[in-house]
C-alpha cells in the first residue's frame, strides 16, 4: 500500500514538474542523444526528399590480428604435419640387433686346428624395403704352440626387401695374423660380396637362410651358407631365440681357412 502511494506522487509529481517532457513530444536527434534509439533509422523530413540516416551505435568487437591467425595455423598445421611424418616413419623404420654365440670349429687345408667360442655381433637398419646391415666375426686362437690365427672380419651391406628376401652388396674387410713355427705374417684384404638373406615365417616360428660369395685378384673364393630356426616369444618381433648352423670360408692360392659350427642366438626389433 505505501509502494503504491509512493509511485502514484512520483508520478504526479513529474507531470507537475515543468522539466518533464514526454517521450513521445522528443525529436529524434534527442532520442538518439538520449539512446532512446540504437538501431539505424531513416526520417522524412517535412517539405523535402531528403533522408537523414541515424547510425545504429553499437559496441564494436576488437579486430583480428590476421597476421598472428596465419601464423598459428601455420605452426598448427606444421605441427600436424611433423605428427604424420613422425608416426609415419617411426612405423616404417626399425632397428633389429642379435647376438650370436657360436662354437667355431677351424679348419686350415681341411685340417681341424682349433675349436673357440666366440660371439658373433649382427645389427640391422631398415626404412622401407631399404636395408643396411653390420655383422662382425673375430676368431683368435692358438693351436699347440705350432699355429697362431687371429682373424677379423668386418662386413657392411646394403640389401633390398623382395619379398621374402633381402639382396644386395656387401663390403668386406678382412685382417689375418697368423705365425707358423714362430714366423709371423699378415694380409689385409678388402673385396666386395654378392647378398642374399631369405625369411620365411608361421605363427610363431622363423626360418633364415642365405649367404654370400665373392673374390678378388687375391682371394680366390670367399664364401657363407648358413640356416637358423627361430621362435618368437611374443606375438611380434620383440624377441626370437634362433638355433641354427653357419659355415664361412676364404682362400686364396696358398692357403684355404674355414669357420664352421652351431650357433644360437636373440635377437629383438625396435
């Protein structure tokens, strides 16, 4: 009752009030000025054509930095396009190291000297169907107090994936020490070998096979043949046990030497 009361005097009092002016009695320039209007109008104005036009005020939004929107897709879409190269070659590279241990028998002119445990380090680098594989042989051992034989031999091959096989060229260096009844001598030799690497594969169980061959103008045959039996743990290739057989030989006109024996091994792929 007393809200009621108070609105009904303020109101008589406005309309009392000489400063009160209706709504409807202000021009449109005022109710502009006043922001009774906001929004763009057109007047008629009386006794001519013309048309005054009333901007519609509004609050108008900060402009866009374009340069800085370029610049974040581009960083954004970089950033999406090194993701799929990365995913992209990170599924189609791999590394796969195995270690060898192998029973060497050796044997000079077809006569057993000397059998040596030796390990026997391999690693392999593949993008795609391209492949770059390492392995190592070292073979020391002294027979009687007659014979010394230290062998190193280094190997670096390029193979390409067909298929089931790997084929390519390999570079072959090869360091012999040797002494006979206490006279010592040494051959370097360096010559290049033909590849073939094969694989076949069933459930959990991998069959290798292959070898090489190749010669130069002192070494009359250098050659290998080997087979290995492996199984995977797991259903991958992030380990395989492998058991197998390897025979390798070199000769030259004086003499022939051969490394033979079972070899067992792990390797796993990253």
């Amino acid at each position: 009752m007393k809200k009621i009361i108070i609105i009904s005097s303020l109101v008589l009092y406005l309309f009392a009030s000489d400063d009160y002016v209706p709504l409807s009695n202000l021009s449109q320039e005022k109710k502009v000025e006043y922001n009774f209007i906001n929004k763009k109008t057109e007047i008629n104005a009386a006794g001519n054509n013309e048309y005054e036009k009333i901007e519609e005020k509004q609050e108008l939004s900060k402009p866009i930095n374009n340069e800085f929107v370029k610049e974040y897709k581009k960083d954004n879409i970089l950033k999406d396009e090194r993701k799929v190269y990365q995913s992209n070659f990170n599924k189609d590279f791999s590394i796969t190291p195995k270690i060898l241990y192998m029973n060497i028998s050796t044997d000079i002119e077809k006569q057993s000297v000397e059998k040596t445990h030796e390990v026997v380090p391999e690693i392999l680098f593949t993008y795609k169907n391209h492949n770059l594989k390492f392995d190592y042989l070292n073979v020391d051992l002294k027979y009687q107090n007659i014979l010394e034989l230290d062998t190193k031999w280094y190997r670096l091959a390029y193979l390409y994936s067909f298929y089931n096989a790997n084929i390519g060229l390999a570079y072959n260096y090869l360091d012999i020490n040797y002494g006979l009844l206490g006279i010592n001598a040494k051959d370097n030799q360096k010559f290049a070998t033909f590849e073939a690497h094969l694989k076949n594969s069933k459930d959990n169980f991998i069959v290798e096979y292959g070898g090489f061959y190749g010669k130069n103008d002192d070494i009359k045959n250098a050659y290998e043949y080997y087979l290995t039996l492996g199984y995977k743990i797991f259903s991958n290739d992030n380990l395989i046990f492998n058991a197998g057989y390897k025979n390798r030989i070199v000769e030259n006109s004086d003499i022939k030497i051969e490394y033979k024996g079972p070899i067992v091994g792990i390797s796993s792929k990253f």
